[in-house]
C-alpha cells in the first residue's frame, strides 16, 4: 500500500511538471506567433490560463490566452500599455510538440490599452498639464496671445474620432487672473487638439475611452480572427 502510494506520488508530481512544461512551450508558440502577425519589435508576455493546461491542449483549444504588451514591443513612447484577451484560441497539440504553429484561429479578442496623460500633454507642450476631472480632463498651460502671456486652466473633454483621439474644450478661465471673455474664446482653441493612434492589430477595432486618474483607456474588440 505505501509503494503504491508513492508510486501515485511520483505519478502526479510528473504529470504536474509535464503539464507546466507544455504551458510554457504553447506560450512561447503564441507569444512567437503574435509578435510576428502584430509587428511587435518583441515577443509579449503570454500567460494560458487555466489547470491543467494538458486537458486544453489535447482538446486544441484554449479559452482565454492573456498578453501582456509594453511600449518598447508595441514601437510606442513609454508609459504606453496595453493587454489583450484572446478567447477560444485554437491551437493543436500537434502542432505545439512539433513547433510548426502557422496560425491561431481566434474566436473572439479584447483588449485594453493606456495612454498616459503625461504623453497627451506633450502634444500641448510648453507647461501643460492634465488631470482627470470627472469624465474629462483639466488642462493648466501658459499660452502666447495678442501679445501677452496668459495662464489658462479648461476643462476638456476626451472622444474618438476614427483613429483619432480628440480633446475639445468646453471651457476656459484665467488661472487667478482675469481675461476678457472674447480673449478666452480664441484661446480655447488653442488648448483643443487630436492625438493620431497607431494603427492597430489583429483587426482590432476601438470601441470606447474611458478618462483614468493616469491616462486614457481605450478598449478595443475583434471577433473570428486568425492570427497566421
């Protein structure tokens, strides 16, 4: 009875590190995979979650794969982020043991990505600085008008237009000083702008902002995608 217990023992702590093996050998298949179909300059973090991964595998499908992507793999300034849920991801065992994966038939892919605030100030330049404000932005700079040199605070707001993330102001206000109403009406629009996203991949498509203490988050979503 004890040999037979510690044979089950051995048994087990085998097939645990067999299946911890294979997960990490179908992560980098993946993470090889996505760097390639998305032009990453490097390989992603990939995490197949889910235990044990051995019974996911022998059935060739996987239901929520997890990467992790940084500014530097995305081509993006610092502080840009993004992670992304690939849901139903067909992927043979054969395919992995063998080290031939060609494609990975999607069925559905979500994702979040961050924009610092930081980096949509710099759009401004000079003193800019944003914080959130409810649903949208404070904006604080300095501006250059009819001569004279203007603190300005506004509140703004944050929308997509195609690939485009746009800031409108709502309004404008002397920071501790007063300014006549037509000269804030001029400096308002020096204080909008749009920031050009990159292009995205794997189809991806972006279908809402929110405004955080840090950035903006934008959620993007594709369906019946192949990644090959």
């Amino acid at each position: 009875m004890k040999g037979l217990l510690i044979t089950l023992g051995v048994l087990l702590v085998l097939l645990v590190a067999a299946d911890r093996v294979g997960v990490l050998v179908a992560e980098d298949q993946v993470a090889a995979q996505v760097a390639q179909q998305g032009g990453l300059a490097g390989e992603p973090d990939v995490d197949i979650t889910g235990f044990p991964f051995l019974t996911q595998a022998v059935a060739g499908r996987y239901d929520d794969v997890r990467i992790a992507l940084t500014a530097d793999e995305l081509g993006q300034p610092a502080g840009t982020t993004a992670d992304v849920s690939l849901q139903g991801v067909q992927l043979p065992l054969s395919d992995v043991l063998g080290g031939r994966v060609s494609q990975l038939p999607v069925d559905r892919v979500d994702g979040q990505a961050s924009v610092p605030l930081s980096l949509l100030a710099d759009q401004l330049g000079g003193d800019t600085t944003l914080t959130r404000e409810g649903d949208g932005l404070r904006i604080t700079k300095t501006v250059e008008l009819l001569g004279q040199t203007i603190p300005l605070t506004a509140a703004g707001t944050v929308s997509l237009d195609g690939q485009d993330l746009v800031v409108d102001v709502d309004s404008a206000s002397g920071a501790g000083i007063d300014v006549p109403q037509f000269v804030l009406e001029q400096a308002q629009e020096l204080l909008e702008f749009r920031y050009p996203l990159p292009a995205l991949p794997f189809g991806l498509q972006l279908t809402g902002l929110q405004v955080t203490d840090g950035g903006v988050d934008l959620t993007v979503a594709a369906t019946d995608v192949v990644l090959q």
